[in-house]
C-alpha cells in the first residue's frame, strides 16, 4: 500500500511540476513576435512590450482582442506560447 501510494503521489508531483508554464531558454525578441503578424490580423490593446514580458518571465500569455475585419467584431482571447521552435498563436472564441 505505501508503494502505491507513493507512486501515486510521484507522478502527480510530476504532472503538476510539467502543467506549470515555464520562461523560455532563450528569451523573445521583438522581431519574432512581429513575425507572428498578431498585430496585423487581431486589433490588440497590450503594447508588444508588455507581451514580450509576459512571454520572457512565464512563457504564455492571454489576451482578449478582437479579429481585424473591417465593419464586423469577433471577439477572441489569443494564447501566444514561447517555445523553441518559436512562438505559437493559438484563438479561441469569446
């Protein structure tokens, strides 16, 4: 019984520790968030600075923004993710 339980407590130790959001190794550039054109096709309020902070220190950021389409509003949260193969724009309706 402690054997199990041990286990049990391991892997949910581990599965908290891998949920937890994390910096990215190298830190976000200005350059590749602009390449990600988020400014070009969302109306965002959130500087790119405050963005690039919030990527550097947690590595993900949500924001509510709406598309960019003139004469009609869509309203969505962006969930931008700094990894290492880049940064990763995911949209989720509001």
């Amino acid at each position: 019984m402690k054997k199990i339980s041990t286990l049990v407590a391991s892997v949910l130790i581990t599965l908290f520790l891998v949920a937890c959001s994390l910096p990215p190794v190298h830190p976000v550039t200005r350059q590749e968030l602009m390449k990600t054109r988020v400014y070009n096709r969302f109306i965002i309020e959130e500087s790119p600075e405050e963005l690039l902070y919030s990527l550097n220190t947690r590595g993900e950021v949500v924001i509510e923004s709406r598309r960019n389409i003139p004469g009609k509003k869509f309203d969505v949260f962006l969930k931008l993710l700094a990894t290492s193969e880049g940064i990763h724009v995911l949209e989720y309706d509001r």
